[in-house]
C-alpha cells in the first residue's frame, strides 16, 4: 500500500513527508494504522546525526497508537480491530530477560530492529524500489507501519489515541523509573530532577506509589507549575545550590529516592549527591551526550547511596502498558495536561521547532 511518512533523508536536515511503499505483514507481524503519534527527544536525537547508531534515510517515529488492520501467519496475540500503543522495547515472554521478573530488556529482535530491520532482516518500506529502513522498530511519523506482535501493547479501545500515544515513551518511563526500577515506597522522600515528560512521569509514579514529599526540580517555572498539577509537594528552580538546598530540607540527610530525566551529567551528580546517606537510590533516566560520563565521588557510594538507571521505566509493554492506560482511563494520571499541542503529520519539522525552545511538554502528531 501507498502511505505518507516522514522521511530521515539525511542527518542535520528537516524531515521529508512523502508518499513511500509499505508492503502487508509478514509471519508474527501486524499491519497498524496509526493515529497519533507523540514527538520526543529521541526522534530529534537521531535526526540531528547526534545518535552514533543513527541511519539514513528511515522513517522516524516511535511514540504511536493506532488501530491493527491486518496480521500475518502466526499471530496469535493480536486480531484486526485492536487497539495498540506501539513498542520500542518489546516483550515476547520467552527469552532470558522476559524470563527473569528483574528487567525489561528483551533481547528478541535487539539486534535486527538496532539496525532498521524487522526480524527476519528485511523491510517492509520502500519508495521507488530502494528499500527504507524503520526506525527503533516502530516508524510511526506514517499513516500506518507494520511491526512485530511481541511489539505492539493492546490497550483499551476507550483510551483516546493522543493520550495512549505518551504511552508508548516518555510518560511510562517516568512512570516506571518510579514504580518499576526505584520501587518508591509509601511515605517515602523523592526529589525529581527535570519536569519533562520523563520527569513529570516520576513526578506521577511517586505519587501513585504514595511518597510522602515530591520536591520537583527544574529551571522552568512553567513545568513546575505542571509538577505541582501532578503531586509535586515542593518545587525547586535549580542550580548549583541544589543539592545544598536539598540536604537542607532532610537534616542534612538527603531524599529516599532521587530521579533525573535532564539528559545532562552533571545533573545526574546532583541527583547521586542528593540520594540519601545509608539507603538512597538515584535512578537515571536522562540520555546523556555522546562520550560524557557521570562522575561520581566513591565516597558517596561506600556511605550507602546506590545508582541505578531505567529504559523504558523497567515497563513490561504488553503486560503492564495497558494497566498504566487503564489508570489514566480511571482518573488515576492526567494525560491531558501533557499535550501541549496537535498537529498534522505535514507539521513534523514544526513540532522539531517547539521541542527545541522546550515550548509545551508533549506535540502530538494526529495522522489519521
Ligand atoms: N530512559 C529512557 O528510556 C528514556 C526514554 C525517553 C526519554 N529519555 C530521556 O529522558 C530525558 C528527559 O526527556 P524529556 O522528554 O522529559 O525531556 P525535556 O527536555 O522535555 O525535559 C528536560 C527538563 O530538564 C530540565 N533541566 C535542564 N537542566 C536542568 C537543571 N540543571 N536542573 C533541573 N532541571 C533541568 C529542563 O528545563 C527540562 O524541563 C532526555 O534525556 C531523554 O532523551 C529516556
Ligand atoms: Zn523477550
Ligand atoms: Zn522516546
């Protein structure tokens, strides 16, 4: 079938949208029309050529919900007609990592989908007789795309398809860094470094978790407002006096569990030095620049601080995607403060423009 996409023609340059070719699902793929689709950092990441693994030409797009159409052989967990909030990160339930409740990161199609391939090492996009690669598996800047079943979460046909879209990214890996990797316990201390969606995820899970004190950080006024709207109890314009500012509230102590979902080094420091002497667990989120490390004194370690990081917010996709949605559907998260702005697929380059001056939290592209 023809469809319109948006195109990674090459790196540095705006998208292409066009028409382009994308053939019928093969064995254990499905075929989704999709409807909306969020745009994130990651997308922007790989166009700019800053991302090393990055390819071109490829249809960007990882943060879509849409409706399957059609399904090859062997799918068994999916049917025309089924909602789905796509995957980057997907979970087929039989390998050594879907195996072992500790993780997310199944290793089932890693390397194919690292390089623009379905599993069995082909495409399903084309234009003109040269072959397209996907992007991150999903590929969803399109009016439909085509990916594996163990990639694509069902979710409930009552969840609008801007709002599902968030959780296809940005919003489950707050969420998750909170529940999922961190295990934020009940009447627990939390400081959150950076109110972006990832961020405010955090900001969410805290409290669904049922922290007792959420002091949100981040340089913004505006997202702090957000934070607050979402369980935020204290806010906090950061700076180099963050962490003093932060000891300061806990006797000296520190916070129980601290977030960072800035992308930058040397707040994931603050966010490490922030974590409470004798227990405290910093969790990164953030993608940090090509070649930077994260510094850290052993000092603050041997005293008891721990470091960990999240993909994907630990989430398992097709088991635990649909629970988070079915939360938002019961009032549990406010999906609808979260997107900023819609728009249509033509805009994608526009919406580049509004995440570049950080201009709202989330633009959703509404395709079709
Ligand atoms: N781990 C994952 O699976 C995963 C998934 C999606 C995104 N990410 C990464 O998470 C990070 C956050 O993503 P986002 O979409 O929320 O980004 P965003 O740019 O919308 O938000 C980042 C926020 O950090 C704030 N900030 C910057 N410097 C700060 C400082 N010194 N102190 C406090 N706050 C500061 C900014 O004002 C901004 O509000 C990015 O690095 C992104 O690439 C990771
Ligand atoms: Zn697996
Ligand atoms: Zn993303």
């Amino acid at each position: 079938m023809q469809i319109r996409a948006a195109v990674l023609e090459e790196f540095g340059k705006p998208l292409v949208v066009q028409d382009v070719s994308l053939d019928g699902p093969g064995r254990g793929e499905a075929l989704v029309r999709v409807h909306a689709c969020g745009v994130c950092h990651t997308d922007l990441y790989t166009a700019s050529g800053a991302d090393p693994t990055g390819y071109a030409p490829c249809v960007l797009g990882h943060e879509g919900a849409g409706v399957v159409e059609a399904v090859g052989d062997g799918v068994t967990l999916l049917a025309p007609g089924d909602h789905v909030v796509t995957l980057f990160a997907p979970e087929c339930g039989e390998c050594v990592h879907c195996r072992d409740p500790r993780t997310n990161r199944c290793v089932a199609i890693r390397e194919r989908q690292g390089e623009g391939f379905l599993p069995d090492g082909t495409t399903r996009l084309s234009r003109g007789g040269e072959r397209l690669r996907h992007f991150m598996g999903t590929s969803t800047f399109a009016e439909a795309t085509v990916m594996p079943e163990i990639a694509l979460a069902k979710v409930s046909p009552e969840a609008p398809f801007a709002g599902a879209a968030v959780f296809a990214c940005g919003l489950s890996t707050g969420i998750g860094a909170a529940l999922n990797t961190a295990r934020v316990q009940p009447g627990a201390t939390v400081a959150v470094f950076g109110c972006g969606l990832v961020g405010l995820g955090c900001v969410i899970g805290a409290r669904l978790a049922g922290a007792e004190r959420i002091v949100a950080i981040d340089l913004s006024e505006g997202r702090l407002e957000h934070a607050r709207r979402h369980g935020a109890t204290d806010t906090l314009v950061g700076g180099p006096d963050t962490v003093a500012a932060l000891r300061d509230q806990t006797g000296g102590f520190g916070f129980d569990f601290t977030f960072e979902a800035t992308g930058n080094v040397a707040v994931m420091g603050q966010a490490v030095e922030a974590a409470r002497e004798a227990w405290g667990l910093a969790t990164m989120c953030g993608v940090a620049g090509k070649g930077e490390l994260l510094e850290v004194l052993p000092r603050l370690l041997i005293t008891g601080r721990r470091v960990t990081g999240s993909s994907f917010g630990g989430v398992l996709g097709r088991t635990q995607v649909p629970q988070l949605v079915e939360r938002w559907l019961g009032g549990e998260i406010d999906v609808d403060d979260l997107l900023s702005h819609r728009m249509g697929l033509d805009d994608v380059n526009h919406a580049f423009e509004l995440m570049e001056r950080q201009d709202g939290i989330r633009t959703i592209l509404e395709i079709s």
